[in-house]
C-alpha cells in the first residue's frame, strides 16, 4: 500500500529539486482529470527530466513539469495557479506518484516508472 503526505508549499522548492535529481530518467506519464474534461494523459512513457515551483505572489504558485530525451526535444507541463502538492511513495510494484491540484480546477498526476536495469 502506497503512503500519502502532503508537502507543504514552505517546501516545494526543495523538495522539487531532491525528488528531480532522484528520478532524473525515469519514465513519466502526466494525466489531468477534471470535472469538465474527463481523465486525459498529456505524455506518456516520455524520460523525466524534473519539476519546478515558481512563486508568482501568494496566492499564485505554478508547478512546472519538464520530460524529453534533451534540452531542445522536450515537454512542458504547467499547472497553475496550485493549490496542494502530495506525494505517493512507491513500493517493489511502481515508482513514486506525485498529485497537483490546482485551485477551482483540475488535478494533475505524475506517475513514475523507475528505469529497469538492463541484464548483463
């Protein structure tokens, strides 16, 4: 079973910054689901290069979800303005799961999948 806690905004920055050097090359699915859109994925399978926190004033935070092969061949993911942050750690099953909520909106998941060691 997967254990939920949220991170409080006071920590984002820093904890954006351990979780991306941790998971740098993972494989990403980002999905977005809401009330008027459904569940929808915005990238799929796609090497996770990291994420970010901008502080846009007080009430105006913005998570920004970066994935691709290189610098110049990649996807950004904004969500904006966000309310909450919480992490899922993973077990032996799937790797970690982090879900955004934006204010009087939808939520954004980010599903990681550790890259498997190749066999000798």
């Amino acid at each position: 079973m997967m254990e939920t806690r949220e991170i409080s905004r006071a920590e984002w920055f820093a904890f954006f910054e351990t979780f991306s050097k941790l998971h740098q090359g993972d494989k990403a699915t980002v999905s977005v689901i809401g009330e008027e859109i459904g569940a929808q994925e915005a990238a799929t399978d796609l090497p996770f290069i990291g994420i970010s926190a901008d502080d846009k004033g007080s009430d105006r935070h913005t998570v920004r979800i970066l994935l691709g092969t290189e610098p110049g061949d990649h996807v950004e993911h904004v969500v904006a303005p966000v309310q909450r942050v919480y992490v899922k750690a993973g077990n032996s099953h799937g790797g970690d799961v982090l879900e955004i909520e934006e204010q009087d909106g939808p939520k954004t998941i980010l599903q990681l999948r550790p890259m498997q060691a190749l066999p000798e």
